[in-house]
C-alpha cells in the first residue's frame, strides 16, 4: 500500500535543511521540534496553505491543496482557525458535513450527541471568544471522531489540554490510527510521544 503521507526531501533553510519519511496506513508518527523550528510552517506546507521550497509532499499520492488531498483529511491547527463571528456549533457543523460530503442538518444529530458526550453543550452556542483554549482545543479535535479520515495532521494538538484533560483529548485522537496515518508536530513532552509508533525530530 502506498503511503498515504509522504515528504521527500522537504526543506525551509536554514532551520530544515532536509527532512525525508512517510506515514503509512494505521500509523502514528510524532515530528518533535521545539520552539521556532519550522513546524508550523511544515503544517501549512501539508495543508496547501502555503508551498514549500521543491515539490516534496503528497497526501494520499496527490498535491498537497489539491482536491484529492483534502478529501479524507484532516489538519489541526494551533491557532484553531475558528471565524469569531461564527457560532462554534455553526462552524462544527460546516466542517463535519463537508467531511461528510453531506448537508449540513444531517450531522447536526451528531454534533449535539458529541458535544453532549464531551461536557461541551453548555458552550457549543457561543462564540469562539467567549470559550477558553482548553474547549477550544477540544473542538479543533471534534472532526477527527465524527468523521472517517484516511488522514489527520495536527500540529500541537494537547497545547491547550490541561493534565487532567489529557486522557480525554487522546481519546479523540488516537482511535483514528487504526485507519489513518496520523502525523503529529509537537514539542519534547508530548503525552503523544508515548503513543507514537515512531518519533522523528526535526
């Protein structure tokens, strides 16, 4: 089976001179790096946000950007990417019918039985600036187990989870391992280390 994630040769000088690997079906990979190392900007490079230096990447065989690439995938930014004057039930809704290539009254069900489940009902009609970052965090997540991804990227996915949270954020997390090659950017002390198939710095 071809990797559904793969970066050849990928560079951002000075700080990546060159970075190599795939991530293959039912993998979890963590890339660490600390502070100012290029992560982010690797992140964006993945999503199509942003062209790296040479063609150097592939989601599931295609551009990254390209239709095929975003189909079944799923990037988790640091900075959440919420619009501050949508409702987050709104913007969840969107995201996860879209995953879905469904209307969006189809998932609402759903997404009120998800929130329900997370303790989150009492906010998901609020604002994004009216949630602190660990409900926020949790949010960003929700689309990685209301939808069936061949894909998931996340770039500091626990930055926001507090330690007594952190069970519960891996929950979301890691049950799409099993039929999805997941990629996560994070720094050293990562609770995902511990559940990495293989960790690679950068």
């Amino acid at each position: 089976m071809a990797p559904y994630i793969s970066i050849g040769g990928y560079s951002d000088p000075p700080r990546i001179p060159h970075l190599s690997f795939e991530v293959n079906h039912s993998e979890l990979v963590a890339l660490v790096g600390g502070p100012g190392s290029g992560k982010s900007d690797l992140m964006k490079c993945l999503a199509g946000i942003r062209r790296p230096v040479r063609d150097s990447i592939r989601i599931l065989g295609a551009e990254p950007g390209s239709m095929r690439s975003r189909e079944r995938s799923i990037f988790v930014f640091q900075n959440f990417n919420y619009a501050p004057d949508i409702l987050i039930r709104t913007q969840l809704e969107q995201r996860i019918s879209l995953l879905r290539g469904v209307p969006s009254r189809k998932v609402k069900d759903d997404v009120h039985d998800w929130c329900e489940r997370m303790e989150l009902l009492d906010v998901y009609m609020n604002y994004p600036g009216k949630l602190n970052l660990l409900q926020l965090q949790l949010f960003s997540l929700a689309p990685v187990s209301l939808t069936s991804p061949l894909v998931v990227i996340l770039d500091e996915p626990l930055r926001n989870v507090s330690d007594s949270s952190v069970d519960v954020a891996l929950s979301l997390i890691l049950p799409a391992v099993e039929n999805a090659a997941v990629l996560a950017l994070v720094q050293k002390m990562s609770p995902l280390l511990e559940k990495a198939d293989r960790i690679m710095d950068i």
